[in-house]
C-alpha cells in the first residue's frame, strides 16, 4: 500500500526549478521539441515515399510528449495539486516507450525500397530452341 500512496499522492512535496531531477526533465522535455523540429526537416529532404509515409507522426508526436512533459515538470515545480502526482510520470513513461516501441516496429515491417529491375540477356539464347510457329 506504501507504493499506492507513493505513487497517488496529490500533491507530492517541494521540488525546485534547480533541483538536479527537475533541470534533466526539462532538458529531455526541450530534447523533445528540438527532434520534433529536427525531424519534421529531415522529412522534408526524403526522397523515399514510404519512409515519408511512415515517418508522418513522429514530429506531432515528440512535440506532444515534449509539451506533456514540461507542463508536468512545471506543475511539479509549483505544486499543481493532481498534476504533480507520479502516477502521471509513470503513465508519460509507459506512453513513451510503447509509442517508440511499436513505431520501431512498424518500420522495421514495412519500409522497402522498390529495386530496379535488372534484365539480364543469356548469350545461349539465340542458340536455343524457340517456340513453334503455327
């Protein structure tokens, strides 16, 4: 039961903007939106229709979780009742790496690159019998 309240408990104790815990979540949260931006360039350069396809949601998404992120590190910071509970952090977590995780996935399953067709010519084949002639 200790962890229940541990992890549920609303309004979870002072934290400051210099505590070492909170400057490493912010970092990672602005990490976030800067891979977002860096990403959504980085789509606009591909040259493959099927990475592009299946790189549509990743900016939207980083740029989602950067901003949960730090609005949860702020309302920690400032003691926003509920929103600074852990269980928040723990769910942003999970959410996080099941997202990664399946898109990960996904790619590996569908991205292909269509290879040009080679023809290659048998020098035996003149030399073959051909079809019939009716």
């Amino acid at each position: 039961m200790q962890i229940l309240s541990y992890l549920f408990y609303p309004n979870p104790g002072n934290a400051a903007y210099t505590s070492p815990k909170a400057l490493l979540l912010l970092a990672v949260c602005a990490g976030l939106l800067l891979i977002a931006a860096s990403i959504k360039v980085w789509r606009m350069k591909l040259k493959n229709p099927v990475t592009k396809k299946l790189s549509g949601t990743w900016p939207a998404s980083f740029l989602w979780f950067g901003i949960v992120g730090l609005v949860l590190v702020v309302s920690r910071v400032e003691n926003i009742q509920f929103l600074a509970m852990r269980f928040l952090w723990v769910l942003w977590g999970a959410s996080f790496f099941l997202f990664v995780f399946f898109q990960a996935k996904r790619y590996r399953m569908r991205n292909y690159e269509v290879l040009p067709k080679v023809v290659s010519t048998d020098p035996r084949s003149k030399y073959l019998p051909g079809k019939k002639k009716r």
